[in-house]
C-alpha cells in the first residue's frame, strides 16, 4: 500500500522560508516520478513542481526561481524548499507519487503552509 506523509509546513512571514518533506512507503521510490501540489480555499488544486525518477524538474510559472523540488532516493523522501514566499502560497501542500503519467498514492493529509503579510 502506497503511503506518503507531508510535513514541514508551518506560519512564516513574507518572504521567509520553509522545507517540506514527503516520505514514502510502499512504492519502489526511485521508480516513481513525484510531486507537489497545493490547494488553497476556494481554488483548484495545482502542480507546483514535479521531479522525474531521473531528476528532471519543472514547476508551475508562478514559484519558479522560489521554490526548489529535490529527492533523497536513500531515503524515500522528495522535498520543497520554498523560498521568498508570499502570501499567495497559502495552502495545504500535498505529494504524490506518479508512474506512467498516472498517480497511485491516495491524497494524504497534507501539511499546512500559511504566509503572512
């Protein structure tokens, strides 16, 4: 059974910083390419970053040059350093572990990432 479980999350002021971690189980980790997604009230959830299983990046436009994807594949752990952040990075912050273009991890419970101004 896929698990993976957020943390890191927190309140911080603008322009401050925060590291979420995603640690995974059940999955052959390096396999699988992973990613980030939030959702803030009354808005769709949406792709922050992805990492491939070969390390190949990419991020939604509005946290690049902010927001760093990574992975530890020794310890089955993907990580979002954010950076500069801004109040509209409010959101509940979720990983998912995806094969074959398709996710196979049910949502978890996300970690809370809150920004004030």
């Amino acid at each position: 059974q896929v698990q993976l479980v957020e943390s890191g999350g927190g309140l911080v002021q603008a322009g401050g910083s925060l590291r979420l971690s995603c640690a995974a189980s059940g999955i052959i980790f390096r396999a699988y390419a992973m990613g980030w997604y939030r959702q803030a009230p009354g808005k769709q959830s949406e792709l922050v970053a992805r990492i491939t299983s070969g390390g190949s990046t990419n991020y939604v436009d509005s946290v690049k040059g902010r927001f760093t994807i990574s992975r530890d594949n020794t310890k089955n752990t993907v990580y979002l350093q954010m950076n500069s952040l801004k109040p509209e990075d409010t959101a509940a912050y979720y990983c998912s572990a995806e094969r074959g273009g398709r996710r196979v991890n049910d949502w978890g419970q996300g970690t809370q990432v809150t920004v004030s101004s």
